[in-house]
C-alpha cells in the first residue's frame, strides 16, 4: 500500500486551492476532522464492509462539535468514498503545512511543566521569534516530568531549557 503521506498530499493541496482566502476556516474543520479520524474505533468501524459510506458520514458528522459548511461536508463525503479517512490526520498537517508556507510561519511545540497563560505566551511567542528568526504558531503541551522550564520544538530544532535539561547537563559533566 502506497504511504499515507503520498495518499494525503493531493487531498491537501485540492483543498488549499479550493481555500483561497479562507485558509484559516478551512484548516478549524480540517483539524477537528482529523482528530475525529484518528480514532481507532471509527475507522475499524468505517472499514467494515457492511458500513455503507452515508453511516460514516453521519457518524463522524455527528460526533463533531460544530456543523460543518458545505464544503467540509463534500470533502468528508470524497474522503469517506474513497476510502481515506485514515489519511484524515496526515492530510490536516500537510494542509498546515501548505497554509504555513504561504503565511512564512512555521508550527512550534512548547513542552512545558505548568500551564501557561495567555500573556505569558504572548511574550513568550515574541522571544522565540526573535530567537528562530521567524513567526511561529505556538501550540503548548504539559509535560510535568520536564520540572520547570520549557522545551521548544520548531521543525528539527530544539531549544532546551527545562530543569530537567539542566540537571542532565550536571550529571554528564559530573560523570565525565
């Protein structure tokens, strides 16, 4: 079976173009797709053969938390159709990924111990772009074993600077 990155790409970039102005619309439904998708349980139950297509459609459309536009409903339905809702995940990031280069932004991982506000990740927001050189939409996840501190993950680099990180660099030097 071909890879899931190859399946999603054209998904993603039909439905970039069909965007046109509303990118950032597009991508809220896209993304509560996904997340719709990328449960185990509906996609063995999409995959049974005697599941008709319009049952997984209106489940999926059913447990969703907003009504979708017109567009997303004929998207889901192709999606569904065609038998690709496993792709649904992968073509959410890739259609991130198309919105992001045409913005100059980029997505940002910041792994923090504590929660963090809205102003502190304002400020935070303006520092680290400063520091990567580029606009950056910042998403924040707990990680409570880091201590304190954050970890920044932008593409393939990685600003560290958790306790946890700190003590780690003590203990090589100690051992050393």
């Amino acid at each position: 079976m071909a890879e899931i990155a190859t399946i999603a790409r054209p998904y993603a970039e039909a439905l970039f173009k069909s965007a046109g102005p509303d990118a950032a619309g597009t991508a809220a439904w896209l993304d509560e797709l996904a997340a719709v998708a990328a449960n185990e349980q509906l996609r063995q139950f999409a995959d049974s053969p005697k599941t008709t297509p319009e049952q997984v459609f209106t489940l999926v459309s059913g447990v969703l938390k907003t009504s979708l536009p017109a567009k997303a409903q004929n998207f889901l339905r192709t999606v569904i159709e065609n038998g690709r809702l496993a792709a649904l995940p992968e073509i959410a990031s890739q259609f991130r990924a198309l919105k992001n280069a045409q913005l100059g932004a980029f997505d940002a991982i910041v792994y923090s111990a504590f929660a963090v506000d809205s102003a502190a990740l304002a400020e935070l927001s303006g520092v680290l772009e400063k520091r990567f050189g580029r606009k950056l939409n910042l998403q924040v996840e707990l990680q409570p074993d880091l201590i304190g501190g954050i970890r920044v993950v932008v593409g393939d680099e990685v600003l560290d600077t958790s306790v946890k990180a700190r003590l780690e660099q003590m203990k090589a030097a100690l051992t050393a």
